[in-house]
C-alpha cells in the first residue's frame, strides 16, 4: 500500500499529533508499505526530500497566516497521484487535499484533533475569534472518505459542529521508550534546591491556560499563603511569542518572579527527567483535543492538577485533582491542598491504556477499511 500524509508539522516537529504520523508512518514502513510526507519544512536544515526513518519526507517552505502553515498544490499535487490512500489533519492542509483526493479519486482521512467552536472566543479578541471559527467550521466540512478523532470529546465537538454523521476514535499516546533520561536535574535546570516543585511544560498559547495558573499563584501569594518552600517551574516553547511575553510581564507585574522560574523548551530525554523529579504538574488548559502532555505525567507516574476541559477527565489517571476549567480560584484551592497535604490531597484514578500499538493498529485499521 502508497500512503500519502500532507500535514502542516512533521518530524522533528514535536506534537502529540505530529508523534501520531511518525510512529504510523515508520509502521507501516515496517511492514513494507511506502510512505510519503508533505510538510513544512523546520528550519533550513529540513528543507527539501529527506528520508526520516525510511520514510520519504518534502519539507516545503510554505507561508503562514494566523499561525498556520498554507500548503500550495504544486507541492503536493504528484504524492496525491502516486499514492493509494491520502491522510492529512485540520486545519489549512484539508481543504486542498480534499479537493486533490477528489480530483484523482484517492480515498481521504482526515485527522481532527480538536474542533473549538464558540471556545474560539474565550481565548481570542473577537476577530480572530471569528476568523479562527469561520476557517475551522469551512474545515472540518470538507468532503473526506472517513473521519478520525483523538479522543472523545474531540469526536463529540465534531459531530456538533460538521454536520458529518461519523467519525473513529483512535486515541493518541506515548510510551516514554523512545528517549533516554539525562541526569541533569530539574533542581537543576531551574537553579533551586530543597523546594517543592509544580511543574509546567508547553506551548504558552493562550488555550493552554498559563494566565489561568498565574493567576492562581497570585491569588495564593494575595491571600498570604505560605509559599516559601515552593517553586512554580516552566518549561515553556518559543512561540507563540506574544502570550509569552505576556505571562512574562504578568509574573513580574504581580510580584510573583521570586516564586516562578522560566526557561525555555529542553530536549525530550531532559524533558521526561524533570517530569519523572517534579513533585506535581499543573496542566491548566482552557480547551484540549487530547492532553498530551497530562498522559505524559500520568506514564511518569507524577502527580498532577488537570482542568476539565475537553479530554482531560477520560485521559487522565493515577494521583489526580481535576479543576473547573478557567477558574483560577479554584486552581489555587487545589494548589494549596497539595501543598498543605501533599500526595493525601490527591485522588487516585484506575489507570488507563494508551499505547503507540493500540495508536497505530487503529490508524492502520481505518486505511484497511478504505481500500
């Protein structure tokens, strides 16, 4: 079988969804398909054919408009003709890999990793919001063969919003046994010692709920909570740049610069060290496809502080507090139980399964069932 992928992100790209097509794309490769990528390139170094693990990648140098990556036909054209069945994700890659799968007659997968709807507006000025609604909904309406959601709640919102009658889920996942752990420390990483750490890793965008947890921790210093054997980490990407530099200027506008510590995204090796040290993790999204790095806390073993929003609640388990999501009171609640009764605070949910076989054995399902 000719597998074609168009996607906006690829490897090295890191991404819950971008870890999906890698992990299928080298099993199908395994099993002796063909695999072909079109992406945006990463940088100067991915640009152009390269092979990624047997797998046959065009990084393309492709503009972007509100964050997204817009592909052009002539980039992508001769895969959607060679190929056997065609895959891409929302949002820009959809509707002109829709239209080519029609054109050559390809059967289509489209991956929907969260469908927002009106929650565009509890996180953008009211006209990106409508930009961002208008290009969802013209989107997820494309015409595809079959239909793949990351979770339930994201099959949930794109039922409501598509009009589409049908759609598989297949759960993302990690097994953490790709990386070696590094034997730098988080004390390290962050220049502290002796203190109890509440760990944030990401993405500062705005959906990902850091001004709710900055927030939080200003109401706990406001109201004279003892903070003084504590330490808020973040391990926060580059971009967006401008609700990071936000966060930034309010952790130094509500004093709280003593108490949070920021640094920037660290190899995954290093990554998956300072989950496994950090004492709780705080994963305070405003909306959520899937949660992937909450799952990562959870293989970690790592206690952690979850809002209900979206999948968070049927992802989640172990030592678990879930908050109202975009309640930055009762975040700091749940923060200061952990705090005052340490794991006593937590509650302990049975643990749950997601591994990269159930991921790719139910991608690779939905390609048999097309053919």
């Amino acid at each position: 079988m000719k597998i074609a992928m168009i996607l906006p992100h690829f490897y090295p790209y890191v991404g819950g969804g971008e870890l999906m097509f890698y992990e299928v794309a080298r099993k199908l490769v395994s099993l002796g398909h063909e695999v072909r990528v079109v992406a945006r390139n990463v940088g100067e170094e991915y640009l152009g054919e390269k092979d990624v693990s047997g797998i046959r990648v065009r990084y393309c140098k492709w503009r972007s408009a509100f964050g997204h990556p817009l592909p052009r036909v002539r980039d992508i054209e001769d895969v959607v003709q060679w190929c056997d069945v065609v895959h891409t994700s929302i949002f820009t890659t959809a509707p002109v890999t829709s239209k080519l799968a029609a054109k050559y007659g390809k059967p289509s997968l489209l991956t929907v990793y969260e469908v927002r709807g009106f929650k565009w507006f509890w996180t953008d000025v009211f006209y990106r919001a409508i930009v961002y609604f208008a290009v969802e909904q013209f989107c997820i309406r494309q015409r595809f063969d079959r239909y793949h959601a990351i979770s339930e709640a994201t099959k949930r919102d794109f039922l409501k919003y598509s009009g589409k009658k049908d759609i598989t889920r297949v759960y993302l996942a990690s097994d953490l046994n790709d990386e070696s752990l590094t034997d730098i420390s988080l004390a390290g990483h962050f220049g502290i010692k002796n203190k109890k750490v509440f760990l944030y890793y990401g993405r500062p965008g705005r959906t990902k709920g850091v001004n709710i947890y900055e927030k939080a921790i200003a109401i706990l210093k406001n109201e004279g909570t003892d903070l003084s054997g504590v330490r808020f980490c973040f391990l926060l990407g580059a971009e967006p740049e401008k609700p990071r530099r936000e966060f930034q200027k309010s952790v130094v506008d509500d004093g709280l610069k003593g108490l949070v510590k920021i640094r920037h995204s660290v190899s995954r090796g290093e990554l998956l060290n300072c989950i496994k040290q950090a004492d709780c993790v705080v994963v305070p999204s405003i909306t959520e496809g899937f949660g992937f790095s909450a799952l990562e806390a959870c293989l970690s073993g790592t206690p952690l502080i979850v809002s209900d929003a979206g999948s968070l609640p049927e992802v989640v388990y172990g030592k678990c507090l879930i908050f109202k999501n975009r309640d930055a009171r009762e975040l700091a609640k749940r923060i200061k139980a952990v705090i005052e009764k340490g794991d006593d605070a937590f509650d302990n949910i049975e643990k749950k399964s997601f591994s990269v076989r159930k991921m790719t054995d139910g991608i690779l399902k939905i390609y048999g069932d097309m053919r």
